[in-house]
C-alpha cells in the first residue's frame, strides 16, 4: 500500500508514506507495523472478562506523550513487523482462537486503510475495539463506520497548552471533543452481553497527571455535559513516569492520594457512569513489554 499524501490524523501533513517509509509526523510507512499481539487482562473489566482482550499494539503514534508507557514502540518505533491485510486478519483470527472477548487495535490511527482492509476480508466474530489517545479526524473515523464495535478514547486535555507541552499537538482538545462525540455517535448506548462483557458502546478514558488536578476536572466536567446518555467514562491513575517524563519536574512523580480522592469525588458528584483505576494499579509490572509476542508464525509483508 502507498498513500500519496496521508491526511490521516489531525496534524494533516499531507504526507507520502510508502509501503514501508513515511516522511510525516508518525514517521511510519503505509503498511501495518505490529509490535504485539496477545490476550491482555488489564484493560476494563468489560472488555479484559476472563479470558483477556485480544489487543493488537501497532508501532508508531501520531502523538508525541512525553510520558508515554509505550514509548518503546510509540516513538522510539524501535520494535515491529509489517504486516499485509491478509495477514493483519488472519493475526485477529490467531486471537479469537486463543479466546479473546474483542480485537482490540491499540494506536492504530496510522494504518487505518489496512486495518479497514483486513477487517473488510473477514469480520471477526468478537467485538472490535478501537483503542486510540483521542487524536482523530472525523473524516477518518467515518470511514471505519460498520466496522468498529467499541471505542476506547482517551480524552487526555482541554487545555491546548497542556497539549502542546506533554503532546505535541496544540490542536489535540478540538480534534479529541469531536472525535469523541463521533464515536458515540456510531456506537450508540453501551451495550452488554449476559457476562457483563462489552459488546457495543463508547468508554472514554482519561489518565489523571500528578500536578494536573484541574485539567481532569475541566474534562470531567466536558463529559457530564456532552456525552450522550450510556457512554461510559474510564478515570485511570495508573501514571507511572516513563519516557521523557523526567524533563518535567511536575510530572516526574506518581500521583497522590489527595490528588486521587479529589478528582474522584467530582466524578461521583457529576454522576459519570463508568470505571475507577485503583491507585494501586500504577505499576511498572502493568506495562507489557514488546518482543513480537504473538507474531512469531507471520513473515514480513
């Protein structure tokens, strides 16, 4: 696959990306690049159930977090396999029959037209989840419309300042509100099946910055008044420092519990549906690591 100028993602480069080099923000070529494939426990309890979610991890990003957790794979891109759309569905098939609950497809903005692709030869017979750090086009994802069942968004800042410095996108709070609201949009009210296990729906995650007390409180607020009724809102503190978060005092420390009990008071006062991260969950041992697991039978497209 080439694409002669990627508009993609709102950074909008206009970029030619290759079927294995790309000159924009993401630096990836058109081809899928995967980094991981395997049942992983840690996500909601409605998508991880009993036997773990089937997540993809897709190398490349077109965010920069400072203090992100994949920074191995996110912007140091230094771990993948390029993958055909055949093989990207035959991979989803390799998780089905491990067991997953759902396809759960982590930063995958970059490849969207192969992901489209793949899921276009055979859709999977579990739900598919789109797990994204909220900074989408809406042209984009209309065109994933039918074939994603659950998105999973973070929704990270309001602030275009905050954005700017711990992500490199200014533009990231206009994009992410719309983004969010199109996706509920296509997804409709949560929906379960009889084991509590997500089948359809919108969560919107947000991660709480030690020292950002105010910026989740903006967002907080955002979601009670904007979502529509039966999305649900995820707040997570499992911040660890990673990446380059040691270039920033104020985010170089894991969160307190004041932190944590405040923001967590205002989500039960507005009366947002959803889920708490324990405190306890901010460990390095929750971070997967990236050796190509489940991709040892695939050969380079």
């Amino acid at each position: 696959m080439e694409l002669s100028s990627c508009n993609l993602c709102p950074r909008l480069c206009g970029a030619r990306r290759t079927a294995q080099e790309g000159g924009g923000f993401c630096r990836m070529g058109a081809d899928a690049v995967v980094a991981r494939a395997a049942l992983h426990m840690w996500e909601e309890p409605c998508l991880s159930g009993t036997r773990g979610s089937g997540t993809v991890f897709f190398t490349g990003c077109t965010l920069g977090c400072v203090f992100c957790q994949n920074y191995q794979i996110s912007t140091e891109r230094a771990v993948g396999k390029r993958l055909s759309p055949q093989q990207l569905s035959d991979l989803f098939l390799q998780l089905e029959q491990q067991g997953a609950h759902n396809i759960n497809l982590v930063s995958p903005t970059p490849f969207v037209p192969v992901i489209r692709q793949a899921l276009l030869l055979r859709r999977p017979s579990v739900p598919v989840v789109y797990n994204t750090g909220g900074y989408e086009r809406v042209e984009t994802l209309r065109s994933l419309e039918g074939l994603i069942d659950i998105y999973l968004p973070d929704l990270k800042y309001l602030s275009p300042e905050l954005a700017q410095t711990y992500s490199g996108a200014a533009n990231y709070p206009e994009a992410a509100r719309a983004a969010v609201l199109e996706m509920a949009r296509q997804t409709g009210p949560a929906v379960f099946d009889e084991s509590g296990i997500m089948q359809r729906g919108t969560i919107v995650r947000h991660l709480l910055l030690p020292s950002h007390t105010r910026n989740t409180a903006d967002v907080l607020r955002w979601l009670a008044a904007n979502l529509p009724e039966g999305v649900l809102v995820s707040l997570m503190s499992q911040y660890i420092p990673w990446g380059r978060a040691a270039d920033f005092p104020e985010i170089n420390r894991r969160v307190t519990k004041r932190e944590y009990d405040k923001v967590q008071d205002l989500l039960f006062s507005l009366g947002l549906d959803g889920y708490v991260q324990q405190r306890s969950s901010a460990l390095k041992d929750f971070i997967p690591t990236f050796r190509l697991e489940g991709l040892e039978k695939f050969s380079e497209s």
